[in-house]
C-alpha cells in the first residue's frame, strides 16, 4: 500500500500575479494592495512578492514601507507611475482614511492655473509621508475635523476621486497660504475661482470651518480681487467684534502696518490691497 502524501500539494500558480494585474487594468483599476492580490490569486505573501519583482517596470511600490501597489501602463512607463488622481481613492480606503484633492490640485480641476504646480496636493486627517514614485509626487496635508469640509466628486474623472468644492478650496487656499507660497499666491489662486463660487455654497463653508480668522483674510483678499458680492457674504456672516489679524501670519514686523478696518487686517502684503 502506498503511503499517502500528508497534504495536497498546491499548484505553483506561474503567472498568477501577472494575470491579476491584467484583469485589474481591465477594470480602469491601477492599485491595489497586497492583501487584494493574496486573497484573489491565492498565492502566498512571500511568492506574491516573488512574482512582483519579476515585473519590474509594470508594478512599482508607493513606499518601501507601505505593500500598495501601482500598475505602469505603457503609456505612463515616461513618467514611472499613474497620475496620482487614477490611484488615490483606492489608496485611502486601503488606509482607512478620509482624504480629498486640495489647494492648487484642486483649484487646477476648477479652471485655475497661475502657476506650473509639480505635485498633487492632498489633504488628510493625519500627517503622512509624501509620496515620490517615478515623476509623479504627492504631498500630504493635515486637517482636523477634515469630514467638516464640504466635498465633491471631480466630475469625468478616470476613476472615484474626492475633491474639496470651488468654496472649500478658496478657504483652503487661505489656511494653508503659508505653505503654498504665501499669501499673494493663494490671492493668484483664488481669482480665477471667482466665476465658479457660489454664495450659498461659501456660506455654507464659513459655518462648518468656523475659522474667522481665516474668513477675514479670504474677505479681503476676494475684495481686492474685485468680487464684491462674495466678500459680502463672508463679511454678513463675520461677528460684529473682530480680532485683528495679518493678513500673513509668517511675515515679520507688524508695526505701522495698515489695518483695513472692515476685515480687521492687517495689510502686510505689498501686492493685495483694496
């Protein structure tokens, strides 16, 4: 009588991880994790890693730390990786955290381009890593109590992505100037946004932020861009007592500075005035 083997044998699957990624791309799906490749080929972790590294120049990692993957079409082999916004909602609902495109990405998919921007700007509730894969970057931005933030999906996208609404990525822009170049240009930024805000939506912005502060900088600066009408509403909704405030909070001396009594700012700009 023959002895029995103590277990069946498993196929050793040739080709499975490659067979993924090609029904992946059939889907318009350019990540995926690990775990996703593991659970659907059936291949272990150490031989799903194996088969990786024998496709070079079609799968490239995000990080050495993170097992996410991205797939490099033939058309995106120059740059070394999909555009970031093919792959980002994928990559935070791996996560499991909220994200959405903002500031100078964001304002760049409503119409604004002032300024030639090198990377995909992202906003988040944690502080992470930015990420350089082949040419594409992405930089990462922190905001508490981000579900606050009135959001959209970027309409004829190659995939789901979340972006922050016209009026959310001007308040944006202004939160955040001092990391983006400075007042004048989140000021450049914003002007070319005038046509898409609405006042109900800006309204709406200024209660779920609740920042003053921020909305007395936005006020003026949207003034000084001509549109009276919008810095109306955000000067409405404004307390009657205002604490003054620099226009940009990282520019030096304060004193003998002009205040603009309306928004109780002070002007430290050379460029903005009303």
């Amino acid at each position: 009588m023959k002895n029995k083997p103590k277990y069946a044998q498993k196929p050793r699957q040739i080709g499975a991880a490659e067979a993924f990624i090609d029904a992946r791309l059939a889907l318009g799906r350019v990540a995926f994790s690990l775990a996703e490749l593991t659970a659907e080929s059936g291949l272990s972790a150490v031989a799903a890693k194996f088969q990786l590294l024998r496709l070079r120049g079609k799968v490239v990692r995000v990080s050495r730390r993170q097992a996410f993957f991205l797939i490099v079409g033939p058309e995106h082999r120059a740059m070394g990786a999909p555009p970031a916004i093919w792959w980002l909602q994928d990559y935070f609902t791996w996560l499991g955290h909220p994200y959405y495109l903002a500031l100078q990405s964001a304002a760049s998919s409503f119409g604004s381009n002032p300024q030639a921007l090198q990377m995909t700007q992202v906003m988040t509730d944690r502080p992470c890593r930015a990420i350089n894969v082949g040419r594409i970057q992405v930089r990462f931005f922190v905001k508490r109590g981000i579900e606050r933030t009135p959001t959209q999906q970027l309409a004829q996208a190659m995939s789901p992505l979340c972006i922050s609404t016209p009026e959310a990525t001007a308040f944006d822009l202004i939160r955040y100037a001092t990391s983006i170049g400075g007042i004048e240009s989140a000021a450049e930024t914003i002007g070319p946004l005038f046509p898409v805000l609405r006042a109900r939506e800006l309204k709406r912005v200024l209660e779920a932020e609740n920042e003053p502060a921020i909305a007395q900088r936005l006020g003026f600066v949207i003034e000084a861009g001509g549109a009276k009408k919008l810095a109306q509403v955000i000067y409405d909704w404004l307390p009657d007592k205002l604490v003054t405030v620099p226009l940009s909070p990282l520019k030096g001396e304060r004193k003998y500075l002009p205040v603009v009594e309306r928004w109780q700012v002070l002007n430290n700009s050379g460029e903005l005035k009303l």
